[in-house]
C-alpha cells in the first residue's frame, strides 16, 4: 500500500457484529473475510496510517450505515478522510 496513489479497500461492515445484529447472519465480518470499519482493529485506524494516500471503500452492504449521508458512521469516515466510492465514480491517476 506504500507505493500505491489510491488505495480501494473493502467497505463491507460498518462493525463486527452487523449483519448478526440485524438478523441478517450469524457470522461476524471478520470470518466473513472482512475488516470493519469501527471496533478494535478496525479499517479506519489502518487506513489512518496512509494520510497521504487518496482512501476509497467500495464494495459497501447495503446493511452499512455508511450509506445514509446524515448517518454519524458517515461522519466518521469523513471526518477520518475516507470517501465512499458511488455508482459512474471516476478515479484519474
């Protein structure tokens, strides 16, 4: 990731437990092959380490509250400089 310009990361889960909370799973993120986005060793404390790097999540469930733009999720990722990639994005390099 050091020598990238543009990191796209997987977005899947806001937290560990989501898709359980929901009724949705009885797996958790991780066992699902995916870093959340809050809790204890979480995507965004990673991805604070590249300051410089342009950080891009895709691949976002549709059960993440990162997609509501009034959500306090989404605040947190903006405010920790990530963005959220949206159907038609472009990405110039």
């Amino acid at each position: 990731m050091d020598a990238a310009d543009v990191l796209l990361l997987d977005g899947t889960f806001w937290d560990e437990d989501e898709m359980i909370r929901l009724g949705l799973s009885a797996k958790p993120a991780r066992s699902m092959g995916h870093i959340p986005q809050s809790g204890p060793g979480n995507l965004l404390d990673l991805l604070a380490r590249y300051p410089d790097k342009r950080r891009i999540l895709i691949h976002i469930n549709n059960s993440n509250p990162v997609l509501r733009a009034d959500s306090p999720e989404r605040a947190a990722l903006e405010r920790a400089g990530v963005e959220l990639a949206f159907d038609g994005m472009e990405i110039t390099l």
